[in-house]
C-alpha cells in the first residue's frame, strides 16, 4: 500500500501563523488589562475625603510615614481612599487584587528615581528615596509592562534588569531605574515604608544596602 506523503507547511507559514496566535494573545490581554484598568478608576471615582495624603490623614486622626504603606487593597476599597493618598503604591496593590481574581499572574516593578537614589547611596543619613511602582502582566512567557495608574494601558519598554534605566512616567526620560520585580501576593506583604526603601536600594525587602549597580547610560 502506498502512503501519499503529506507536504510540510513551508517556515514561513508557520512563521506568520506563530505570529497571529500571538498578536491575538495580546490583543486579548491587553483587553483584560484595560478592563481592570476601568475598575480601579471606578475605585478611585468612588473616593471620598480630601485628596491630599497629609490633610487626609489629618481629618482620619492617623499618622506615621507608615499608615499609607500599609494600605491593603480591601481597606483601599471599603474606605473609598482617595488616589493622591494611596500613591502609585496603592494603585500597584489595587491591580494585583484584581488581576489575581481573573486569575492572572501578576508582578510589580518597582523603579527608584536615580537622581533620589544616588543621593540616598551618598549620604546613609537620607531617610527619603522616591520611587515609582509599575505593573507586569505575563503573556506568553513574556512579562509586559505598563503603569495602572494611567486610564489606558500602554506597555513600556524595559529589559527587567535590575540598575536598567527606564521611563516609569512615560514622559520621554529615562529617569528612574528598574530595581525589583516581585510576583504580585509578595509585593501585597509590603507594609512600611523602610521595606519599601530596601526594595530601591538591593531589590530586597529585607536588605538596605545599596547593591544594585546602575548600568551605564
């Protein structure tokens, strides 16, 4: 009996069809995504008090460098906080609690403000190193990057190396540098503003040296 031989697809096919099937995966999770998105600002529409993190804080008799960072998302919600009080870092936490209802696997960024960053390294006395908390999404084996802060999604370019400069404000700059990459639940445990720090300084919670080694610009 003769077996008729089956014609192999030529690469560049298989190639293209590769590139559908990816292209769709992320044009649905960028659906997903903005979808999220959507909710925080319902979230954060919903808000009530003053939008000012010290007169909030003030009207609510707390105080304490503390009290915001250790803002879990529920508490975020059910007391309708206010977007200026929760930062960026309440914004990161927000999108991992609802990321991880859909059941996605989620990351936080963490970015240091270099200028801020080397001051701190210079001087141990400095107490204040500003940062930026981005959001990742991983897609294909892929980890992409945008701000969920921001009312439209919009990946960022990075390579995810720790001391790599990066856009955090996607304003054209390349201001900050990339110095952790946390899975979602771990970066959820983060509660004081010292671990907070030691995130910009070593990319470890628990680690306050300054280990990171900026790359060269």
């Amino acid at each position: 009996m003769c077996v008729k031989n089956k014609t192999k697809p030529p690469i560049t096919a298989v190639f293209c069809l590769f590139l559908i099937i990816l292209y769709d995966k992320i044009n649905h999770m960028e659906q997903v995504i903005q979808e999220i998105l959507n909710d925080i600002q319902k979230i954060l529409a919903a808000s009530e008090g003053p939008n000012n993190r010290r007169e909030y804080m003030d009207s609510m008799g707390v105080s304490g460098r503390d009290w915001h960072f250790a803002l879990t998302p529920e508490q975020i919600i059910k007391n309708k906080i206010p977007v200026r009080v929760i930062g960026c870092t309440g914004i990161a936490k927000l999108f991992c609690k609802l990321a991880q209802e859909r059941g996605l696997k989620v990351f936080v960024i963490c970015t240091a403000r270099f200028d801020d960053w080397m001051a701190a390294k210079q001087d141990s006395t400095r107490t204040i190193n500003n940062g930026h908390q981005l959001n990742a999404i991983e897609i294909d084996g892929v980890l992409r990057v945008f701000d969920a802060g921001c009312r439209r999604v919009h990946f960022i370019d990075t390579t995810l190396k720790p001391g790599s400069f990066i856009d955090a404000l996607q304003k054209g700059s390349l201001d900050y540098i990339l110095t952790a990459v946390l899975p979602g639940d771990e970066f959820l445990r983060m509660d004081t503003y010292k671990k907070l720090s030691n995130l910009y300084a070593s990319g470890d919670m628990n680690n306050s040296e300054f280990t990171i080694t900026p790359e060269t610009k």
